[in-house]
C-alpha cells in the first residue's frame, strides 16, 4: 500500500565484513515468506535498519535479535497470506481438476487408502503389543524375574519359582516395591449343566495390586488370602465371565462357583481391560487354594517350581542393582534349600528382563516388525507411483502452469496449487484409509494372536485382540503418514509445475514437453520406477525367503504319523481323586469305552504332540553308565501312556516291545526308551532287560527296566531338537491329566461327539478340553510363518502391481510425448522393430537399474529375517532369479502395450498434430 | 473496525504521537521485540490508523544510507489512541467495565 517506487541508485556503503554479509543473506531468506507483492518494499525497509544496526558500534547480539525478530514476523505475514480466501479458490479448483479425471482420483485414492489402511492398522497392533502395555500403569517398571538353574554356567536355563523361594525373594530384595507371582491352569467348572472347562490364574494376593488393576466391583485378594496354612477358597472373576455367567448382576460378589468340584466364593470382579497376565482368563484364585487344587507340599517344597514372577522396581532401582541383589539371593537359596537327590551340583542364579522385553516372543516381535516394514515398502511404493503418476500429468500441465503464471500467478500460489491437489487426494485416501483400518484391525489382532501365540515358557499375554481399536495415537499415525505422504508426492509436480518458465513452455507443442528424450522429467519418473522395482525384488524375495522356512518345516520328519489323529485331552480333579477315584483304573477304563467305538482303529492315551500334558525329571542312574552321577544327570522326557501306543500313532519300534497290556499295576516296572536317551544311557547298546532310574515317584527307587527302543517322536514344537524320551506305562505311573489320541477316519467332530459322551458316562464332572485333529495342531503351529509368508506374498503382489502400472504409465507417456519423433522415424522407413526396441530399451533399462537395487536390499533383508524363517536356510540364487524372472516379464509385458502402440503411430497424423 | 486495541499497539501508537518514526527507532523507544513491532505495524496500517512513508531519496543520499520508511499516526490513529488512553484511566481508576484488549462484541 501507498509504496512509491524504490529509488534508483544508493548512495551508502554496507560495511564488509562477515557479520553483516551474513545478515544480508538472512534477511533475504526471510523476505521469501513475504507475499510477493510487498516482498521488494520489506525487504527495502528492513536493509535500512539493518545498515544502521550495523553501522552503529553496537556488535552483532542487537542485528541477530532483529533477524530472530523477523523471522517470527515473516512467519506470521506468511500464514496471513495463507489465510486469504485464496484457499478456498484452491481446493475448489484442486477439485474441479481432479473430478476431471476421475480415473485418476479413483486409483489414486485407492492405492493410498490401502496402504494408508494397512500401515495403520499394523502400526495399531505394534503400538499396543510391541511398544507398550496399556493395561498396567508405569509398566516401565515392571521386570520379569527368573531363576536360573544348570549344571554348567553356559548351560544355565531359567526356572521357575517355589512358594518357599518366593517369600525369600519379596522378603530379602530391596530393590523391588513388591512382586507377584501367577501360574496358568485350567479347571472344570461344574455347577450347572455340561461341565465347562475355564482358564484359571492362581495368583499371590500381591499381584493385582502390585500391576495396578482395580476391581471393577468388590474387591481384589488381600491379606485373608495370604497363605497361613489353610487353603482360601475364594475367587475373583473375569468382567466377561461376570456378563455371560452371572448376567452382570452385583449379586455376582459372594456367589459360590464349584471349580474341579470345589466351592470356592466370588470376592470380587476384575475391570472388561484385564483379562489376565497369560490372557483368556475367566477366573483367579489365590495361591493358597493350591494346598487343595494342587499335589500336597505344592507350597511347602522349595523345589517344586511352578509359578512365574513379576515384580515392580522402587523408582530409584535399576536392573543392575536388582541382578546384583538377586545374585547373592540365589547364593543364600543355595544354602537355604539343599537339593534334592541328584540335583546337588545344580547351578543357581537369578535374572531379570524387564517386562515389556519379556511380553513378546522375540520370534512374534520379528515377525510383526516385518511385516510393519513391509507395509511401509508398500506406501512408499504407492507415493513413489503416485508421485509418478502425478508428474506426468504435471508435464502435460506444464503449459497451464505456464499460462497462469505469464497471466501473473506468483510462484508460491503455483507451488500451492499443486500441493492442493495432492493434499486433497492425500486425505480423501488417509480418511478411507483410517476406515479401513478400523475395520481391519480387530481382524487383525484375532489373525496375529491366534498365529503368534503366547510367549513361550513365561505365558505373558502379548496381545489382547479386544483392546486392540482406533485410538487418538494411531489416528494421529495415520494423519501424520498421511500428510507426509500427500507432501512427498505432492512437492515434486509442485516444484517441476512452478518452474515452468512461460515463454518456453508456451512455444512447445501441445504433445511435447521441456527437457530433451531422456533427460528432465522422464529421468525422475524411471528413477521412480526403479526404485518400485527394488522394493518389489526385496518384498517378492522375502516372501521366498519365509515360503523356503515353510517347506522345511513341514519336511521336518515328526517321528509319528499325523494324518486321520484326532487328539484332545482331559484331567481329572483333585475332588475325584480324593472322592475315591483312582486314575490308573479311570484312564484304563475309558480307554476300552473308547476303543469299543466304531471306526476307530487304534486309541490310546498319553502325551499329545505340541498338546502336552508333558513331564520332564532327571535320569538318576543307569546300568550302562556307571560314571552316571548327580552331577552328570540329565532330563529327560516321561511319557506315561497306554498299551498300543506306539501303534495308535505309528512310531517305529527299533527292538523289544512297546508298553502293552500286561504292564500292570503289580506287574514289573518297565520303560522304553527312545533311540536318543538309549544312546546315552547305555552307549555300549545293550540297553534291553537292563534298569534305569528316574526321578519319578514311581520310578525313583527301584528303577525300571528297559522293555524296548523307538525311534525318535517330535513331542514338543516343529524343529526344537530331539529329545530323550522315556515312555512308562499309564497305568504303572498314572497322572490326572492325560492326553486321547485315536486314529480314525471319523470326523474330529463326530469323535469328540462320542468320546465327550464316553467321557461323561464315567465322569459327568471331567470335560474333554484341546479338541483337535493332530493336522490342525501342526497347522496352528505354522500359523506364525504361514501368516508372515502370505503377508509378504500379498505385499509383493500388490508391488508387482504397481511396478506395472507404473511402467505402463511411464512407457505410455514416452510414447504420446515422442508420436511426432517416432511417426517420422517410420515415415522415414525405419523398421518396426527398431522403434519397438526403441521403446522397450527405456522399460528394460530401467527394470535392470531397480533389479541390481532389489537384489542388495533382498540379501539385507533375508539378514533381518533370520529368526523370523523357519531353519535359517541361506539365500540362494534361485531364490533371487525366480522373483528376477516374475518382475522382468511384468516389467516387459508392461512396456509392450504402449511400445506397439507406438508402431500404430501413423505417420500423417503424428506429423500432423502440431 | 470494532475491536479495542491491545496494549502493544496502545504503546505504538502513543510512540508515534506528535512524531513520525522508522521501525528500529521504535523497538528503541518502546523496548518491543522486533517481531513483535513489525506485526502490530502492520496490523494497525491494515486498519488505517498508522501509515508508512518513505523517507525521501536526497536526505538519505545526503546522509550516505539508505531510505527509511518513517511510520505517521492516521486521524483514525490518534483518535483511537485517545479512546484507549479514556479506557485506560477507567481501567485505572477502576471503572472499566470490559478488561483492555478484550474483543468488543458490537
């Protein structure tokens, strides 16, 4: 306003030195936040104070405060400009170009809304399951305490804790404010109706309030529950089993439930967020009710180890202080707690993880970092076509960039203009993009869940899928990816549109462009082209990777025959044992009701594989080692099961005989061991009609004698080295709890139909519980791969997708930009095929560029999936030559389409069109 | 305009009483930071009650530096500044009705 002309010349001198040259240049940077209509004025009035500044003999503090000064200034007349209803101008144009052409705003849209959805929703679980748990206030300082026990240091394994070891350790350790210790089983809950089986947290009074969990009525465990000798029946229930059993009705609190037909009373029940360290749980029950539910001296033997522990740090406590504090406590233990028989030279220590590292099995974490950053490839695949897409309609609007900026457009308002667009297609995608995730990520949670399972030994729950939502954090993700997303591929266009100088771009014809054949724009968008192809080469070939680790691991031989198996599993409770019921007799007697049913081949009982129950105890003594001692012991794993086993699941026997019928109560004690635990207890061979001691009850004093060998059977995971293993018979050495496995070719369900009834004919109060063919049991264990393997698999699809798309578009382009080059070419009696080659060079070149990129980053990322494939196999060149070959065919057929368009070109019209 | 003025700009425009300054002489008279001076200026010139003018070209040759641009009260600006001054006493005195620099709702 009212600014007249800035003079011609001036007659003043700016002093030289450093300082103010640098002032000067300041200053000018500054001037571009300016409008460019007052910029020149500003930026006249500002060198005037600034020259007396520095002129006068006031040093450099007093200009630098007037630059900072200005900035903010600059800054404020900035946003002003932006304020102006020039941003409603442009949206509404933004929009008016993009509904022009809808194709374009449709693929747009939706390859961001993808890829902005799927980024989202994983980000969703890794933020609850990875980075934090929510559940549990300051979970920083929560730290999961193991013990450690070995023969040797390097062999030093982590155990778990005894009642007597955990009062040591809350009593003696200053370093934690409390500690709690939990243990997961199930139990047979049988007042009304069927018998249902529900997942139990037997639980120290000190747990809950030591995570931070509130009832969300009556109250938790306190000090009645405290162990003093006498068992505390009482329970606390979970918020859905409140809903389902009680109706949510506040009368819940003092109901009685019978659990493994003992009576035990509702104290309290637990808020809907919680649903238990190991997850699922329906119902706690404090420790001391172990005195009852478990085998009698469960809390009196120090060397009964069978619960886990957290605790939480004072705040001024580290793990350092805690390693060391726990260090001289394994000692005192030590000495506290003299081992049992042939555990004397046992190795104790203690050690310490902090929670949030203990939650996630690092395999899981692996996995869903993997797949987090294969989604990331994938969005920034989409942004590289997209930016690609967008510059090549920005150099086909060049010539508008160029007429509205010769009509006086500033630059700003051109750079703006682009920006807008791509913006607004940024959001419409993020928006679609964040209702997708909302609606993918409960699917989700329940699919990683069920795939990535628990964390192994410590049964910490990762990941509860029903906590899993949209919240501020991640909608909060998704607008900052967002935003990122719509300025990366919006600055390109943006700075290519607003350098279009008018004058050039006005005298090139309609169909060419600035920048000569291969130089300028087309080189930005190959480049973005073989970036694509990289990403493509490492998603397809980390998928390969992964897909290897599958077909090893179901080649893995398992010892045992795994089709038509129907397996399931059943305990009985301490309630019928002390109601008469013996065991041996029970499993023996359902067994015959459940081979007399038609259809089944061959039934047994024992451990399922990958289903449990499982024993393992130490070798005490064996006739083929006399150097065997305490100190030398070693575990190995008991199996106790019925006649026929070897049979029913197809083992091989190597010699002698397997456990059969006449291994009877009274009858002589005998064992069969497998050919690894034969090697070792009697390396001379030999092992059959000789004795072997174990640490089991049964088995401990007298000995066993060895009946028969077998070969090695996977009982534990697909791929955890083999064990040794000594079968007992069932009814010999009995336990509660046993496992069903019945070859048939009746349907799972059909069997656990007839077996449930068998079951509940005997026993109404027993519930047949892990229902599963042995196939599906396998399948559950591959599910972690599997769901890695099929992820990369769809995310290298999706890349293969896009790489033609966007070379198809790159190549199309080429060819409308060049109709007038190629159309005389062919009038001037070139080949066909010249132009072809002509055409697909461009494509090839390109596509090569990104498979030499593609190859680098797949060898890193089959570095970063070690742990995450199954048998860590190498990667070889096939695997690389096979997503080689896939992405240089869709590359070529890609580039074909257009390229023959171009031998379509005829001459007269191309020649023509100008 | 409809809005009472705040006490940076009273400050400005009480400077600019009876005088006509250039920017650097008034963050040396009023002790405002440079950012904050050169916002308000331009806000009152955008709601006329301040008015920039450049120094003319042969005062400044003759002194050897550049031209100033030298900022003058408006009419509007000096009536303004003598409202916020009555407000002002008010607030001291402790009759105003409305906080200073509070939005008039009118």
């Amino acid at each position: 306003m009212r600014d007249a002309d800035p003079p011609g010349g001036h007659g003043h001198l700016w002093p030289t030195d450093g300082a103010t040259r640098w002032s000067r240049r300041v200053l000018r940077a500054i001037a571009w936040l300016i409008p460019a209509g007052r910029r020149e004025a500003c930026l006249e009035e500002w060198e005037a104070e600034l020259w007396q500044l520095r002129t006068g003999d006031v040093g450099v503090a007093p200009a630098a405060a007037f630059l900072a000064g200005l900035t903010i200034h600059g800054l404020w007349e900035w946003k002003e400009g932006w304020r102006m209803e020039s941003i409603v101008q442009d949206v509404r144009f933004a929009v008016r170009t993009l509904t022009r052409s809808p194709g374009f705003a449709l693929a747009a849209t939706l390859m961001l809304a993808t890829s902005i959805g799927a980024s989202t929703a994983l980000f969703s679980v890794l933020e609850k399951a990875v980075w934090a748990d929510p559940r549990f206030p300051e979970s920083e300082r929560l730290v999961v305490v193991d013990q450690l026990f070995g023969q040797t240091p390097e062999t030093m394994g982590p155990a778990r804790w005894s009642y007597p070891r955990f009062r040591d350790l809350a009593e003696e350790v200053t370093s934690l404010q409390s500690v709690g210790g939990y243990r997961a089983r199930t139990m047979t809950l049988s007042e009304m109706g069927d018998p249902a089986v529900v997942s139990v947290e037997t639980i120290t009074p000190s747990l809950l309030p030591m995570l931070g969990v509130r009832p969300y009525l009556g109250r938790t465990f306190g000090p009645e529950e405290e162990d003093d000798g006498t068992p505390a029946m009482r329970a606390l229930v979970s918020h859905g089993f409140w809903q389902s059993r009680f109706g949510g009705s506040p009368n819940a609190v003092s109901a009685v439930l019978t659990l493994d037909g003992l009576r035990m009373q509702v104290v309290g029940v637990l808020p809907a967020d919680f649903d238990g360290i190991t997850g699922g749980v329906d119902i706690w029950v404090p420790m001391s009710a172990l005195r009852i539910i478990g085998d009698p001296g469960y809390l009196e033997d120090a060397w009964n180890l069978h619960f886990q522990v957290i605790g939480r740090l004072r705040p001024e406590a580290t793990l350092e202080t805690l390693r060391g504090e726990l260090q001289s406590l394994a000692a005192r233990m030590g000495d506290r707690y003299p081992a049992p028989e042939g555990a004397s030279r046992l190795l104790a220590g203690a050690d310490v993880l902090s929670y949030r590292e203990a939650r996630i099995n690092p395999l899981a974490r692996a996995s869903m970092l993997a797949l987090f950053g294969a989604v990331l490839l994938v969005l920034l695949m989409a942004t590289a076509n997209l930016a690609g897409l967008v510059m090549a309609r920005g150099a086909t609007r060049v010539r508008e960039a160029a007429v509205r900026a010769s009509l006086g457009a500033a630059r700003s308002r051109l750079v703006r203009q682009f920006m807008t667009e791509s913006l607004i297609l940024a959001l419409v995608g993020g928006v679609a993009g964040i209702a997708l995730a909302g609606f993918g990520v409960n699917l989700l949670g329940t699919w990683l869940s069920n795939a990535l399972g628990t964390t192994g030994g410590r049964e910490l729950q990762y990941l509860n899928p029903a906590a899993l939502g949209i919240d501020w954090t991640v909608v909060a993700f998704a607008c900052i990816l967002t935003a990122c997303v719509g300025v990366a591929f919006g600055l390109v266009p943006a700075w290519q549109g607003s350098r279009a100088d008018p004058t050039t771009a006005m005298r090139v014809g309609r169909t060419q462009t600035l920048g000569n054949r291969w130089s300028g724009l087309p080189l930005g968008r190959n480049g973005l082209i073989a970036v694509q192809v990289a990403l493509a080469m490492v998603l397809l070939s980390g998928a390969t990777v992964m897909m290897n680790g599958l077909r090893t691991m179901q080649e893995v031989p398992l010892g045992y025959d795994r089709e038509n198996l129907f397996t399931a599993l059943y305990t009985l409770s301490p309630a019928d044992e002390l109601a008469g019921i013996d065991p041996g007799g029970f499993h023996t007697g359902f067994l015959e009701r459940i081979r007399a049913i038609p259809g089944v081949d061959h039934a047994t009982l024992g451990e399922v594989p990958m289903g449990g129950p499982t024993w393992r105890n130490l070798v005490l003594s064996s006739e083929g080692r006399p150097d065997l001692t305490p100190a030398t012991h070693s575990w190995v794993r008991i199996l106790p099961v019925a006649d026929g086993h070897l049979e029913a699941l197809g083992i091989e026997l190597v010699a002698g005989r397997g456990i059969d019928a006449t291994d009877e109560v009274n009858s002589e004690l005998v064992v069969v061991l497998n050919e690894l635990a034969a090697q070792e207890y009697f390396p001379d061979g030999g092992a059959i009609g000789r004795r072997i001691r174990i640490a089991w009850p049964e088995l401990e004093v007298e000995g066993a004698r060895v009946v028969g060998i077998t070969k090695d059977a996977q009982m534990g995971e697909v791929g955890a080295p083999a064990e040794r293993q000594a079968y007992v018979s069932i009814r010999q050495a009995p336990r509660r709890s046993t496992g069903v496995m019945i070859r048939s070719t009746r349907s799972t369900a059909d069997l656990a139909r007839v077996v449930r009834g068998a079951l509940a004919a005997m026993n109404p109060n027993t519930a047949l519980t892990s229902v599963m063919s042995m196939e599906d049991r396998l399948a559950s264990v591959t599910a972690r791969p599997r769901v890695v393997t099929a992820a990369l698999g769809i995310f290298g699809s999706v890349a293969l997708f896009l790489v033609a798309a966007g070379l198809y578009g790159t190549i199309a382009f080429t060819v409308v930009r060049r109709t007038r080059e190629l159309g005389l070419r062919l009038s001037l009696g070139a080949e066909g095929s010249t132009v072809l080659g002509l055409v697909l060079r461009q494509s090839l070149a390109v596509t090569l560029l990104g498979l030499g990129l593609g190859v680098a980053g797949a060898l890193i990322l089959a570095r970063a999936l070690e742990g995450v494939a199954f048998g860590n196999e190498p990667l070889t060149l096939v695997d690389l030559l096979v997503p080689s070959a896939v992405l240089f065919a869709v590359a070529l057929a890609a580039a074909w389409i257009p390229a023959r368009r171009a031998l379509s070109i005829d001459p007269m019209v191309a020649l023509r069109t100008e | 305009m409809g809005r009472f003025i705040g006490v940076t700009s009273i400050t400005i425009l009480a400077t600019l009483e009876g005088r006509r300054c250039y920017g650097l002489d008034i963050i040396d008279r009023t002790a405002l930071l440079a950012g904050t001076v050169y916002t308000t200026l331009r806000r009152l010139e955008a709601r006329g009650l301040v008015t920039g003018q450049w120094e003319d070209a042969v005062v400044a040759e003759a002194e050897r530096r550049p031209r100033r641009r030298y900022y003058v009260l408006t009419p509007a600006g000096a009536e303004e500044l003598a409202v916020a001054r009555a407000r002002l006493a008010g607030v001291v005195a402790g009759r105003a009705e409305e906080p200073v620099g509070k939005p008039r709702s009118a």
